[in-house]
DNA sequence: AATGAATGAGGGTTCATTCAT
DNA sequence: TATGAATGAACCCTCATTCAT
C-alpha cells in the first residue's frame, strides 16, 4: 500500500505488501464465518479453513481472535459509510438521496454480504466495550441517513416525525431483508429495490 | 391438573405443580441468557446461576440443552401467536385490525421480552430440522398478517404489493425496535407505538 | 403376609423381614446388571428403574454402590459353592463327583445367571482389596474342584498334571460357555453339557 | 512409508512418521487401560496420563474416544489372525498345525498382552454396531481352527464332534489363562504352554 | 420407607492460545 | 511465515451421593 510505482520494491515492502494482502484475506473469510455462524460461532478453525491453513497460523497476523472480529466489525462499519457517502453524495435533491439510499443499503447488505454482518449483527456484542469505534462508526453511518430526512423537512418535500424512530423504522425495514430474502427468491433484487424505495418515500410523504 | 377448585390439594398435585413452576422458570431464565447471548452464546451455566443452581440440576428438569433451547423457541412463537390472535381477533375493519396488530406485536417484544426472542432469531439457527415446529408457528403468524393486508386490500382499504414483501417490510420495522428502543428512552413506549402506527397505516395507504 | 400362625409378630420382626426381601431383590437385579453391563457400567439408576423405586431410595438399604456390588458378588461366590458342594456331595466315585460337577458348574452359569456372574468377572476387579472375602470363597471354590481331581489321581482313575493347571483349563472352557452360547442356539444345554461332560473326562485320562 | 531406503527423509514424512507412531503409542496405552479396567472402565484421562499429555491432546490424533477403542480391538484382532496364520501356515500335519495354534494363541495372549485384550473381550461389548469389523476379523480367526480340527477329522486324525463346541471349549481353556497365570508364577510358560498342548491334543483323540 | 430435588466430581469434547521449529 | 503439537479452560452431560420431607 503505497508503493510509488516504478520504484524499487524491497523485500520488506514486497513482504509487507503481501502480508497486507493476507491480513486483509483473513479478515474477509472471518467475516463469511461470522455472516454465517453469528458471533458466538466463529471459530478460529472455520476460518483458517477457508483460508487453507491451520489455526495457528492465524496469530502470526492477529493477536487473537477478538480482535480479529473487532477489526471485521470496524471495516464493514467503515465500508458501509464510505459507500453510502459515495453513492448518495452524488445525488441533489432529499427525494433522490433518500431512494438512493435505500438503493445501495439494500445493495450493500445484500451484495457484500460478508461485511454488512456489522449493520445487522443480533447480539448485544456490540455494546461490548472494547467495539466503542465499531459503534462510533455506525452512530455516523446512522447521522447520514437523519441529514437526508431532516434535509427533507427543511425543504418541505418530508413531512415525518420523529427523526431518529422513523430513522429506525426505515434502517430495521431494509435490515430485515437477509432474513427472508434470498438469491433464489422469485422476485429480483431490483424489484425488490423498487418496491421498498416505493414503500420508504411513501413513508415520508411523497 | 385434575384438582377439584376449593378442594385440597394432594401432595402429589402440589409436587408436580411446583415442578411444573419451576420447568417454567428455567425456560424463562434461558429465555433472558437466549435473547441476551445469542443462540451460540448460550450456556447452562448462565442459566443455572440465574436460577441460583448448579448446571446439573437442570438435568432433573430437562434432558439437555437443545430442549431447552427448543421449548424456549416454541413457547415464544405460540405466545406470540396467541397474543395477537386475541388482540386483533376483537377488530373489525382492517385497519383496526392492523393497527391493533402493530400494537400489539410492539407490546409483545417489548415487554415479553424474553420469549419475544424467538421472532427475532435468526433464520438460520431455526433452520434447524429440530426446529421444524417452530418455523409452522412463525409461518402462522405470517399468515395472520397476511390475512389482514388482503382483507384491507379486497376491502378497497388498503393499496399495497406485493404482500409479502410488505408485510416484512413491516415485520423488519418493527422487529428492529429492541435494537435501539431502551425503557430509558426519553419516548415513551405508547407514543413509539403511536408513531409506528401511523407509518405503517400511511404505508398500506391510509 | 407371611406371618405365622399362632404367634405373635411384632411391628419390627414384621418391617425387618420385608425389608429383608427387599434388600434381597435389590441385590438380585443388581446382578442382572451387573451381568449385562459389567462392572463399570452399572448405575444404580439403573438397578432402581429395575425395581421401580428411585436410585436415593437404594441408600436406605446399603450405604453405597460399592457395598451393593461387593454382596452380589460374594452371594454369588457362596451360592456356587453351595449349589456344588450339594450337587457333588452325593456322588461317590471320583468320575461320577466330575462329571456331575461339570453338569452343576454349567447349570449353574447358564440358568442362575445374575448371580453366577462373580465366577465370570471379566475386569480385574476381584483384585480389589475390598473384595479380599470374594476371593476366598473363589479360592474354596478351585479347593473343591482340586480335590476331586486328586482324589481321582489317588485312585488311580485319573492321570493328570499338574492339578492346577488343568483345573484352570477346564474351568476356562466351562466359564466361557456364556460368551459364545444362547438360548437360542440350535444346541440344547442338555447336549452340550453332555459334550462338555465327555471332553472333561477324556481329559483327565477316561 | 516409502521412504528410499538410505535416502533422505524429508520433513514431510520424518513429520508423519513421528506422528504415526505417536498415534500407536496411544492405541498401546489403550490397550493396557483396556485389559485392566475394561471397556466401560476406559477414561481418557488414564490414556492420557500414561503418555504423560493432557486428555485434550489426544484429540489432535482421534476424534473421540469410541474411535481409540475401535482402533485397538481391530489391530488386535488382526494381530491375532496375523500371527497364527503366519505360524501355523508353515505346519503340515494336523497335529502340528494344532500344536502350533495352541502354542501361538498362548503365546499371543501372555505376550503380546496388551492388544490380546479384543480375544478376551465379552461379545456384548463387539456387538456394537460400530465394531462389526472387528467381529468379522474375529470370525475369521475362529474359522482358521475350525478348518484345522476339520481337517484333522477328515484325515482321521482327530476324533471329536462338534467342532464348534469343540473350538470354543478350546478357546475358553486357553483365554482363561490371563485370569490366573501371570510373570511370576511359580510354572514357567514353555512348560504352561506344554501341558496345554498336551491336554488339548488328548482332546481331539491324540 | 421412600422420594423429590439438588449437588459436585469427573468424563468426553471443543477451542483459543502458545511455542518450538 | 507457517505449522505441528500441546495445553487448559470451559462446555455439556452423567452419576453416586445427600438430605429434607
């Protein structure tokens, strides 16, 4: 990660480059076992598994297994703020960003699947005191959507109150989706998009 | 069971009673550690100290651990069930009776709390082949809400589709309050159910 | 039940002689155990369920597991012992004493089966210190079976060496029956002790 | 295991080697906890402490208990038909093949006493369902003397019916052997071994 | 005389963690 | 870098034992 192009790459660099890589691969399957297993079912041989090597080896880039879940937690949180910031920062008027949102929080929660696991976790886990950022992160993530609806009001378009529950009414709406919703599912994701952007700017009043 | 009312009660009827309350405490206490720990996170042990008893005490009561998991999950789905078949089943007209629902699905997660766990599980835990028989009492429960969006929609009231989706829609919304909703929230739980109330009647097009 | 006409029983006779059979049929079903399960694996709940009481009722009839086990065992030891002394007392010539000792060691084995179970103890558990007194009476046991074979010896009818070893031999092929024959087998226990009878006599040179 | 003889051992398989025979030091142990404790009598906790390891540290080599014990009384019994069959194949004559056997089995049970355990074993215990292989293997060793007494007989040789009477009488002879005989007693084995081969030739009309 | 109820030690098993190589 | 090997705590479960009733 930041290697200048056309330079001399080192041994350090290139190690530390594909330890990078590697870190980075571990994180990935620990979160498919923790979408899978929820928290309390993560083991460390499921992933390791995945990742064809053996348990132990998992130390050599992870203290332990804390804080490889930790660290799961706090990049799907991270990933889904920069991704929402992206695709709605785009868009103008509140109706847009709204159906927008809603757009690519379904598409993030159903489609990166491994690391949305942090917007929907079950558990009382995250009130775990050592995943204080891991909720700062999603405190944020949660202020975006507030703006939009309150931008909305401002404007006059929206016409709902209060914020923060119908905040939460929207959030536990689109959450609930990779409850009963499946590839397999007779309606496509995209009509699914639909209905529910429909369903939410019903909701606020247009 | 079987005891005349004002009659005397048999030593054998009383024994049995207060084991019967005490199978019933079990399930209740495991029911807190459930909502608490997760699925995966349940240990006899926490549910033991709870009761202020050893874990192999509880083998008296119960066989192991997965029945009592299993007795948890099927008392919480059949309460739920009945619950809101007695509230809703007072209604009339489908908006009433959707109202009345929403009501009284909030109050049943809200304040049964513990056996409310069982809605909001996890699917893939419930997947479970020895589960089977709580999955036909969720899948109830669905039907009853389906029922009344389409009697609101054959009755001209409601203008909503696809129904299944909705009623998740909804379902989501709703199941999502015990994650942020606290008995400290500055709202009150009437006024929350009030607010969820209207969302869901704007939402079904009333 | 069971008193005795014309004399007067008192409450306590009365109570001793029916705890008396009880503690008797306790003892009987624990040998049934016993044999079917081995040493290690009888549980009194298992011997209760037998009776139809419950396992904490056993302790008002033996102080423990061990007390139990330890007089199935020497009950079983001391019947043999009766059962051939009475069987074999009657016999005059050294052959006939044989012969009809095989027939009583078989008998005894095959039909009274709980308790003939100490003769065929698999586990090193006669070994036990505790059990010092079962194991005299197996050694009376061997005295009994060594003495007809000297005597046969010393009559000239049987030639065989050393008396130890071969009593063993045959004791050996007795106490093996069990483990190969049922009462289903095409055999009759008649025709096979009358086998058995043969090659015992074959042996020790008639 | 196919490693060139004089050739390099390379990580790999010096690496399996020293776990393989790890994991026959443990079937080894077993087998001693086995002979003297009995199968109900086996805990992990013996083995282990034999090998001076933890009980946990045998799950790196078997998956569960069930599976050690399995493991043991099948290399038994193929030790067992391994050896006769090796012995006694390179006799021709009835007698000596006979003579042989009871030298070899004798021999196989004191000697090799550990793994000898699954010929002494009670048949409830190989009833198991798992352990159908191992009552396969021990029918064939039986079948091996029933064709010598057979073809003993049909030589003219032997005089003795019925042969599976016969076999077991036999074989309950020489598997008593370890309940009474040990290291020190006063009759050495060679001289055990040929009074019972004596008395079993005498038995087949030799 | 017997039982309901509970306990606690110990057994089988899993798993995060360690460490020499 | 990675692994083989081992550990020990914690888990589920069984069972002999206790004791108030």
């Amino acid at each position: 990660m930041g290697d200048v192009p056309g330079g001399p790459i080192s041994a350090k660099s290139y190690r530390s480059r594909r330890e990078e890589r590697r870190r980075q691969e571990i994180l990935l399957q620990a979160a498919y076992v923790l979408a899978e297993q929820g928290y309390h079912g993560v083991t460390l041989e499921a992933i390791a598994s995945r990742l064809e090597m053996t348990k132990g080896s998992l130390y050599y880039y992870y203290p332990d297994k804390q804080q490889i879940l930790y660290l799961v937690l706090k990049q799907g949180a991270q990933a889904a703020l920069d991704y929402i910031n992206r695709q709605v920062g785009e868009m103008v008027s509140p109706t847009d960003k709204l159906g927008c949102w809603v757009d690519a929080h379904i598409r993030f929660i159903c489609q990166e699947m491994p690391f949305s696991v942090t917007l929907l976790q079950t558990d009382a886990i995250l009130e775990n005191v050592a995943y204080e950022e891991v909720q700062k992160l999603l405190a944020q993530y949660n202020k975006v959507v507030d703006q939009i609806l309150e931008n909305g009001i401002n404007a006059g378009v929206f016409t709902v109150v209060p914020i923060r529950a119908t905040r939460n009414f929207i959030l536990g709406a689109l959450n609930w989706i990779p409850r009963w919703y499946t590839d397999q599912d007779e309606m496509t994701l995209t009509k699914l998009i639909s209905v529910y952007r429909t369903h939410v700017l019903k909701l606020v009043g247009q």
